[in-house]
C-alpha cells in the first residue's frame, strides 16, 4: 500500500538526517522533494504545493522544539499535516434510518457491487444488523447474477427484478420489500458507465430523489489516482455525496486519490477495500493511513484485526495444553489460520512500524504458508500431536509427502520449537514483561 510514495518520502525527509538544527535552507531542499514525491504519486499539483508551503510555515516556526532532531521534527508536521489532508478524523457512517438506505454510485470498473457485498458483510458481523442488498443495474451483463452470489457468499439477501428496467421503481420495491421482511439497512447497488455521462448522473439523481438516502456513497478505483478525483468532483455535483469509499488498495496504488480526494470535494472517505475477500474492508482513519505512508506501521489496526479473531474459550484450552507440555503440530496450524483471517499478509505486515522498509525489494505473498501447512498436513495424526517423534526418518516421509524439501521441514521444526518456547514464556513472568515493554512502546 503506497509503497513507491512511502519510499520516496522517506528519501526526501532523509535529507534532513544529520543537520543540527532547522534553516530555510534544508526545510525548501527536503520539501522539494516532498513535493516531487506527491506529484510523483499523482497528487493534484496545487494540493502538493499548498501541503509544502503549510509544512514549511510551521517548521520554521518550531525553533523552540530543541529537543527533537530535526528530522523527526520535520516527519511530525508532514505526518500532522497528511492526517489533516485526509480528513482528520475518521468518518462514521449514518444508520439513523429505519430502514437505514445507503446508496451506491460510482463508475463501472470501481468495484462497487463487490464493495456492496463487503460493507453488507461489515454492518452484519461488525454493527449486529439485517442487511439487504438491491440490484439495480439493468445494463452490465450479469451485474444481477454477481450481486446474487456476492449475497449468498455472505448470507445476506439480495432483492432484484431481472423483469424491470426501471431502475428506480426497483429500488423502491427494494426499500419496501426490506420493511416487510425486518431489514434494518437496504444497499442499493446502482448502475456504473466507462465515464460519466448525462444519462448515468441524471439516473442515479431520480434513483436519489425517489428514495431519500441515508448515506449516498462514491466508490472509486485507489488505482486511478487523480483521474478518480476528478470524476469524484463530477458526482459530487450532482448527487453532493456523504463519503467516499476507496477500493483496491491492495494493488499497485500511487497514493493520488487518497490524500487529495477530501480536499478537492470536501467529504470524507469512509471506507477503503484491502484486498478480494468479503472480509477486507476497513473504516478509513487518516491518522493511521499517514503513518502507513511514512513508514510508521498500524499498529492499532493490527491489533484490533488480531481482537477480531480471538476465541477466549480456544484461548483457555491452548493455556492448558502449553502449562502441559502438549502444544502440537494442530495447534500450531490453528494458530497460523487465525492469522490468514487478519488478511493478506502484504498488508499485515504494512502494519508492523519498519517492517516494509526492512523487508524492501522481497515479494510477499497472500499464500505464504501454504508450505507450512502442506508439511503438517503430511504428517501422521500422532506426529501432530507429539512433534518429539519425528526423527530423520519421519522428517524425510514428511517432506516427500508435502512436495517440499528436508531443509524446510527442518526450518519448520525449528519455528515450532521457537513459537512453544515463547508461549511458555508467555506462561510465566515474561508475559508481564512483554505486557509492560508494549506498553511502554504504545506510549
């Protein structure tokens, strides 16, 4: 995620390293660079320039901050001001609605009815709601069909009239049909086109009128940079929009659209899409985002994904086994599918402060323990459950049975060996010293 940006801001804020104190001099040399860096990621050029010029203002003002290097001072106020850029404070999304009516809109490619299905997912597991999903593009082959099993991949009803081409007489139906069945909150999943047109703004403006939203979203393409922006603007004008969603994140994105987008239109972005399962979606905090870019991690984010996936009964009876001595090879695996839940591993490891910087040029991949798991898979039930067992012998039939090689069979017994190590001492005092050291580093 933003990873070109990340690295050329880190080089432009690199200048300053070294320098006792702050000058005009240094500050315009390394906020040349901070510009460049911005442009570079597709951010509209006033944007660039007025974000340097406030940075720079406060910087040289700072002289009373002695203690601080001049460098971090500098990543401070770029970090404050890109938290601000992105709107400050992270946007809620409006349910007072009985039922609450969020409607959709974007062009065609942003993935929308994808994101339709991903926020349904959201307020379902997240906010404890009904949700029903409405399809009302008539004109993309199949865009009914993908709803439906969007819908069905999250258990979540879907309401469509493949008979009408009156996209806004559905959405009232849509509506109705959702207060006679006990929905609490109705997704209108409308049509996109390749850019905006007469007819798409002047349709999704009736489909608006007809049924008065409670949110009216924008979803747009991370990957489209300034181009996103502008037609964000074009919707804006017509539908005047509650928020705006960013989806594809996950990709090779510049970094454009989500730091200049509240800027230009002056609406918040809500939500971001972080990669394809229904699960991946985020509420967009722009004080996180902008320690993402500058290399800081998401520590918070990282934490609450892991809280999500935590089972305080599978809790008790891992303590057990540990205090035990009967941690295996079954566990081990439970453990590592509980961190596939938290997301890609890409993004997970954005998460971590200076792990993308550490890990620069290697390719991470969403299937990264696919290895791991085709080793313990290989083994017999006894093999899992007593790892002492497996000799030189064992580790051979293993490897074989996996498709996989001696040496990484014996690299997995060696994280075993270190994980049961550490969840020992997670049993004893060194938990609280652990506890207490990510205290002091959260502070």
């Amino acid at each position: 995620m933003f990873n070109n940006l990340s690295e050329k801001l880190d080089k432009a804020l690199h200048v300053l390293k070294g320098h006792g104190s702050i000058t005009e001099v240094n500050v315009a040399e390394t906020l040349k660079e901070v510009r460049r860096a911005l442009l570079d990621a597709d951010v509209n050029f006033k944007i660039a320039k007025d974000f340097t010029n406030t940075v720079k203002e406060k910087a040289l003002g700072q002289n009373v901050l002695t203690t601080l290097q001049p460098g971090q001072l500098m990543v401070k106020l770029v970090k404050d001001e890109l938290t601000e850029l992105m709107g400050g404070d992270a946007a809620g999304i409006n349910l007072s609605g009985k039922p609450s009516i969020i409607l959709m809109s974007g062009l065609q490619g942003s993935g929308k009815t994808t994101f339709s299905g991903k926020l349904a997912n959201y307020l379902k597991t997240k906010k404890t709601k009904k949700p029903l999903l409405v399809a009302c593009d008539v004109y993309r082959p199949a865009a009914i069909d993908q709803l439906h099993i969007v819908g069905e991949q999250i258990k979540v009803d879907v309401f469509s009239d493949k008979g009408n081409t009156d996209p806004v007489a559905i959405a009232e139906a849509g509506v109705a049909f959702a207060k006679e069945n006990g929905h609490n909150v109705v997704i209108i999943d409308t049509a996109g086109r390749l850019a905006v047109d007469e007819a798409m703004m002047t349709e999704i403006a009736n489909i608006h009128k007809a049924i008065e939203p409670q949110e009216t979203l924008f979803v747009v393409d991370s990957m489209t940079g300034q181009d996103a922006v502008n037609t964000a603007k074009a919707f804006n004008d017509i539908l005047n929009f509650d928020g705006v969603i960013l989806t594809k994140l996950d990709g090779d994105t510049r970094g454009g659209a989500a730091i200049s987008i509240k800027s230009v239109v002056n609406k918040p972005i809500k939500f971001i899409g972080t990669g394809e399962k229904m699960e991946a979606i985020d509420v967009f905090y722009p004080s996180r985002m902008a320690d993402r870019i500058l290399g800081m991690g998401d520590v918070v984010s990282l934490v609450e994904r892991a809280q999500e996936q935590f089972d305080e009964e599978e809790a008790r009876k891992l303590q057990k086994k540990i205090a035990k001595n009967q941690f295996g090879f079954d566990d081990f695996l439970k453990q590592i599918q509980q961190v596939k839940k938290m997301g890609n591993m890409k993004d997970l490891v954005g998460m971590i402060p200076g792990a993308s910087k550490a890990m620069k040029g290697m390719e991470i991949e969403d299937d990264a323990f696919k290895h791991i798991e085709a080793l313990i898979h290989s083994m017999t039930p006894d093999e899992r459950s007593k790892p002492t067992t497996i000799n030189a012998s064992r580790k051979k039939r293993i490897a074989k049975g996996a498709g996989r090689s001696v040496q990484e069979m014996n690299q997995l017994l060696k994280q075993f060996d270190q994980m049961s190590k550490m969840m020992k001492m997670m049993q004893g005092g060194g938990g609280r010293k652990l506890m207490q050291m990510m205290k002091g580093m959260g502070g």
